[in-house]
C-alpha cells in the first residue's frame, strides 16, 4: 500500500472550560497512590467489536466508570466502535472541555471499514481534556504502509494536536506477527509522528496503545522508541510512550473486572524538574 495520507479536521469541543485539578480516586488499589502529575493517561483495549472471544457487552460501562473516577487527561481507546468514543466523551465532559476523534481499521475484503457487530466502524479513539477552549484542535489519521498479508485487518494510526499543548496518538499495531508490528511500530514513531509534528515541534508527544509488542528484546517496544522516548507498560502488550518532554511519574494497573482481556494502564507524566 502507498504512504498513508494524514488528513486534518477540526474537533468539536464538548462542555464549558476545564474544571481545575484532578479529583482523588475513588477506585481501591495502587491507582489512588498516584501523584499529581502535569499529565495523566488511561490506555483502554475495550475488545467491543461482538466478534472477538474476549467480547461481554460492558467494558464501555466500566470504562466509563474508571474515567469518572479516575479524571485522566488523554484518554487513548483500541477495539472500540465508532458510539463508544462518543459514550466516553460525555464521560469526560462532565467536569470539563474534552475534545475526541475516531478512525476505523480497514477491512481489505469489502475495502470499507471493519465492522462491529452492531454494524458501526470498528478502530481506535482518542479522547483528551483541552485546557483552552480557544486553541485549534486537529486531528491525523494514517494507514501503515506495511500490513500482514495474512489478516484482512488494515492497522491504522491516529493523532490529535491540541495547539500549544500536546500531540495525543493512538494505534492498535498487528496482532498476527510481531515483525510486522514492529514495523509499523518504527513507522509511526520516526516517520507518521514527525511528519504530523513537523509546524509544531515545540509540542509533545503521547502516545498510548496496545503495540503487540513485548517490552524487551530487540523485537520489542523498546526497540522502535526514537531517542529520548520514555515507556511504561502494563506486563504484556500495551503501552505508553511518551517525548522527551515528559518523565514518567506514575503507572497503575486498573482491573476491568472481566469486561474485557486487559486491564486499563494508567500513567502519570510529569515535565522535568516540577
């Protein structure tokens, strides 16, 4: 397939202004220990297409749930239908400005989206709180140019900028072999991002997602993080990166009380010396 095309488009923003600091967490465990930092991230796989075994019907609920709880800044969303970055946007929305966007995985049969059982696109969502309701907000969307043949799933990536801020991205990397995961992995991370990045380089970089990588070993995550990148992980296959200008302050495993195959990773960033 060619070089994806990033495509950028203005986000609606939901609720009046951002509210002030993160609320204390009202859910137990080691997610309450969490510091103060300058930006916290939830990474979510919400397995809600309907066809996949790890399928129930409610982990959009208790996604929602751990949001209201735990206030996070990005939320960064994989197997999710189109409607539930909606659902979880009015989550957010309730103690302040969010601004969201969607992007369906490609379906190389009917050459359209991926569907959820319901019929919506199926793909990966971003949700994050805008600390000014009058910066520009935009959002970028790719195809990798490298897919596994052998699966008819195209894997796609997805940014939003909030202008003076942050670049928040997402992707769900190929489930089916790890070398082609690993090659998208490199490509989002030194050639999609840069290129995104290339008017605003004073911004940051996050990024959540479920890469299908392992953390270490020269296949792993580690192993495609551009120079002065840090990670986090959850122990297996999802992630959160971000540049050099955040520190990891903070990470938590969440249960998702069997609403889907993994637990929500929440990472707190700081910026140096604060």
């Amino acid at each position: 397939m060619g070089q994806p095309a990033a495509v950028g488009c203005c986000l609606v923003l939901a609720a009046a202004s951002l509210a002030g600091a993160t609320a204390p967490s009202q859910l137990p465990g080691p997610a309450r220990e969490l510091a103060r930092p300058s930006l916290r991230v939830l990474q979510l796989n919400l397995c809600d297409s309907g066809l996949a075994g790890c399928y129930t019907g409610r982990s959009v609920g208790r996604a929602a749930e751990v949001i209201r709880a735990e206030r996070p800044d990005v939320v960064t969303l994989n197997e999710v239908c189109r409607d539930d970055v909606s659902a979880l946007e009015r989550a957010m929305a309730e103690v302040g400005a969010v601004a969201s966007a969607f992007t369906a995985a490609g379906d190389r049969d009917s050459d359209g989206p991926v569907r959820c059982r319901n019929g919506q696109p199926y793909g990966i969502g971003l949700i994050a709180r805008i600390r000014s309701s009058a910066s520009e907000h935009h959002s970028f969307e790719g195809v990798y140019p490298l897919q596994d043949a052998a699966d008819v799933e195209d894997r796609v990536w997805l940014c939003l900028h909030a202008a003076g801020e942050f670049y928040a991205c997402t992707t769900h990397l190929a489930s089916t072999s790890a070398a082609v995961a690993l090659g998208q992995c490199r490509h989002l991370l030194s050639t999609a991002i840069p290129a995104i990045r290339a008017q605003n380089r004073q911004d940051p970089v996050v990024l959540g997602a479920d890469l299908n990588l392992k953390a270490g070993g020269s296949s792993g995550a580690q192993s495609c993080l551009p120079p002065g990148y840090h990670r986090v992980d959850d122990g297996a296959r999802q992630h959160v990166l971000a540049s050099a200008a955040f520190m990891v302050r903070s990470r938590a495993t969440i249960s998702m009380r069997g609403t889907t195959d993994h637990p929500a990773l929440l990472v707190g960033l700081g910026q140096p010396g604060r």
